[in-house]
C-alpha cells in the first residue's frame, strides 16, 4: 500500500528531526543516545567513587598512625609498671619506706605504682580503641576500593557499548539533549563505489528499508 507524497514528506521531516536529536528518534537512534547518557553517567560515578575511595585511604592511613602512637605508648608505659614491679608495695621504714614485689604483713600498695599501673590502663584502653577504629577504615577502604573497581569496570562496559551502537548505525550523537549526528557514516551523500554503499547502508538502518523503498519511489507521485 503506497502513501501519498503529502504523508511522506511528512514523514522525512519526522525522521529528520529524530536524527538531529530534537524528536525521540527511531529505537537505534534511542540506543545510541542511552548508550551516550550511560557513559556520562559512569562517568560521574566512576569520579565519585575515586574520590571516595582517597578519602577512605587517607583516613585508614590516618588510624593506622594513630593505633601506631597508642601501642607505642602503651608499650611505654607498661615498661614503666614492669620496670617498678618490685617497688609494688611499701611499707614505713624510719623516715622512709621498704619495698617488696608482693604482699607481705605490714606492706600495702605504693601509691606511685598504682599511678604507673593506671597510667598502662588508659593507654591500653587507647591503643584497643585506636586498634579497632583502624579496623574499621581498613574495612571502608577495601569496600571502596572494591566500588572503585566495579565502576571502572562499569565504564568500560558502557563506552564498549556506546562505540558498538554508534558503528551499528554510522551516527555519534552527542551526551546531551539530542546533538547533531557526526561521524564518517552519518550523513549519506551522493558517490561512487563502496563509500556510497556505506552511507546508504547506514541510512536503511536508521530510517528503515521500508521508507528508503517509498523515497526512491518518490517519483512516482505527481502533485
């Protein structure tokens, strides 16, 4: 069934503000285009999650040094209680004192170990809060590290994806609202030989064989 010229003419307006990007376009069109968007898209994702994951390594890095600083502290400090273990009790002795490692009758704890021994206390508490907040970061960092990966990854595909749609069908459309259609095959001109087959091939395939059928029939119609 033929369609008039006036529906014809109607059509190729149609199709050529489809391929400018200004109407949504044929379904090959439409892939190149979601092909462009993904690629923006993972683009963004992929800058995102390389951000995230520096922070992540700058702050694991910035707990490690600190674990590092409280187990060296700690390490200190229980050196200190260790090194006055044997001046751990004390008795009165004249105007000064008798030390003794353990308790003996008439001996009690002396004072200034009980303050080394609280002193290793807190700094152990410290060191095994730094410990697990450097777990922690440890643990953020890889999972960033691992979301990193996946989005370069994902990129990848997509720019594979994008560059296999716009060799289907000989266009580049732009990443934004629509764009010019660009590239070696976009735009079917007049020649010979095997660069003509190609523009027109890329015409049947972004227009429809069918419709290039009608307009080689164009003249058969009279106003």
């Amino acid at each position: 069934m033929k369609i008039t010229k006036k529906r014809l003419f109607e059509i190729v307006k149609q199709e050529l503000k489809e391929i400018s990007g200004t109407q949504g376009g044929t379904k090959q069109i439409q892939q190149v285009k979601t092909a462009v968007a993904d690629t923006k898209t993972k683009k963004a994702d992929k800058k995102s999650k390389s951000s995230a994951y520096d922070t992540a390594k700058t702050t694991y890095q910035t707990k490690s040094d600190t674990y590092d600083t409280k187990a060296s502290d700690y390490t200190t400090k229980q050196n200190a209680v260790n090194t006055f273990g044997g001046r751990k009790y004390r008795k009165a002795a004249g105007r000064g004192y008798l030390y003794s490692a353990t308790a003996a009758k008439g001996y009690s704890i002396n004072p200034e170990w009980t303050t080394k021994d609280n002193a290793s206390r807190t700094a152990l508490a410290d060191k095994n809060t730094a410990s697990t907040e450097k777990d922690t970061a440890e643990s953020d960092r890889d999972t960033k590290e691992a979301d990193y990966n996946t989005a370069v990854d994902d990129l990848t595909a997509a720019e594979k994806a994008e560059k296999a749609f716009k060799k289907q069908t000989g266009f580049a459309v732009s990443a934004g609202a629509g764009g010019r259609a660009s590239g070696k095959g976009g735009t079917a001109k007049g020649g010979k030989g095997k660069a003509k087959g190609k523009s027109d091939e890329s015409l049947f395939r972004i227009l429809g064989r069918d419709f290039i059928t009608e307009l080689n029939d164009l003249k058969k119609y009279k106003k």
